[in-house]
C-alpha cells in the first residue's frame, strides 16, 4: 500500500481485526460495475478480498500491492488470481486495462501525481478509474492525537506522516490535468466503529500507525502508543459505548480521455 520502511503490515492483523475496511469498500463496487471478459487492475489490493469480488463478476483480475507480506497472503487466499508486487506510485503493464480499482489505497500514495499518471498509462482510451480513499479531513481525531504527542519523544509528526488526505477539488483538478473526465465524485463522512470498545482503538494504531513509532526504543514506543491512545479516545466520537473512527472518504469515478 505505501512505501516498505514507513508502514509495516500485519496481514493477520489486518483480516482479522481491520477487516472493515474491505467490507466498507464493497460499496464503490457499484461504481465500477465491472462487466465479464474485462481486464481490472486492483491498484493497493491488500489482501485481496475485493479482487475477488470483482473477479466473480466474470473479469479478469490482476491485484497489485506495495506490501510483499500482503500479496504473500492475497495468493495463498485466492490462488486463482493473478497478484504482483508493485509501487502505486510508478507503475506500468505491457497490455492496458478495461478499468483500474481502487479502495482505501491511495491515502498511502502521497505522489498522487505519479499515480494518476501510471493509471492514465495504464488504462486503455475511454477506460474507467474507480477509487475510494480518505479526503481532507479523514481520521483528524487520530491526526490530531499524534500531533500532540510526539513531539514529546523527539518526532515531528509531519515528518512521520504517511498520509494524502486531498479535498475534492484539489484531487479532481488532478485528475483533470493528466487527461481524464470526472464523471462522479462526493466527499463524505463515514464514521466508522471500532469493534471490541478500547481495544478497537489500540488495534486502530497498531495497523496503521507504525509510522509514526519507527526508531522508538521498545519502552518509549509503548509509552508514546499509550499516550496516543489516551488522547485519540478523548477526540474521537462514540455511539452507544462504541469508538468511531472519524472516516472522511472521497469517491471517483473517471474516464481516460
């Protein structure tokens, strides 16, 4: 999904207690609309359980994955789909694709230039670019958590930060200038729960925030984790007892020109 040496993945971890975040993009699904005997590109496929979602639609699919831990896994999943090991963010394949799909990846990717472009090379004419992904906004309450409590062990947080939250219009307009149309997009809040009350939360940034702990000595990184931790639960909202992941999510769909 991004970079190796930024964000560790747990693929187990991720299945088991992250598993959310496939279930929640099955929705975009509907966008892409993927017709049998179509070439799709899932672009940071993770573990795979949407790739084969849309495989059973009759496409053909091929999984793409920064992660090597995470294609290791899509495959012993889903042997019957084609995953490769590949950067999001420059990228290429000899024969171009129907559509390229995306779910949940692209935050990872902060050169957004060089992945439009890769999917605009990628893509035949008239070909469709469907993604989901956090926009401006997305998860403050964690943002503003780690922001505070860093730089008490010696990070600056925007240094360590791994994320590209775009607004609408600054994400659009991209997409404009590297030759595509928009047909659709929307900026939305999607507050999520965090399953198992406080517990959710610790899982919350042992899955997604090891960037921001690397280089910390084992005893100062469980510390600065719990000091997180302590802090996220004071900023982010509840429903019924439950923790919500303040999820702000943009959605495309567009056309290769």
């Amino acid at each position: 999904m991004i970079k190796q040496g930024t964000q560790s993945w747990n693929p187990g971890t991720y299945d088991t207690q992250l598993g959310f975040v496939s279930k929640l993009g099955k929705g975009i699904l509907d966008w892409l609309d993927p017709q049998p005997g179509e070439h799709i590109l899932d672009l940071g496929c993770g573990t795979g359980d949407l790739a084969v979602e849309i495989a059973g639609t009759g496409s053909k699919v091929t999984g793409m994955d920064q992660s090597e831990a995470m294609i290791v896994s899509a495959r012993s999943k889903y042997p019957d789909i084609t995953f490769i090991v590949g950067d999001g963010e420059q990228f290429s394949f000899e024969a171009p694709f129907d559509a390229i799909f995306s779910n949940a990846a692209l935050h990872w990717m902060k050169n957004a230039r060089g992945v439009i472009e890769s999917v605009r090379d990628s893509l035949k004419s008239g070909g469709r670019f469907v993604a989901e992904f956090g926009g401006k906004g997305n998860v403050d309450g964690f943002v503003r958590a780690f922001y505070e409590v860093m730089p008490r062990y010696g990070i600056e947080p925007a240094e360590r930060n791994p994320w590209y939250f775009p607004s609408i219009g600054e994400y659009t307009s991209l997409l404009e200038q590297y030759g595509f149309e928009v047909r659709i997009a929307e900026h939305f809040d999607r507050p999520t729960p965090l399953p198992e009350g406080d517990t959710g939360v610790m899982h919350w940034l042992d899955g997604f925030g090891d960037a921001f702990f690397k280089g910390l000595e084992d005893a100062a990184r469980q510390s600065a984790k719990q000091e997180v931790y302590e802090a996220a639960k004071q900023k982010l909202p509840t429903a019924s007892g439950v923790y919500l992941a303040d999820y702000r999510r943009i959605r495309i769909s567009a056309v290769k020109l």
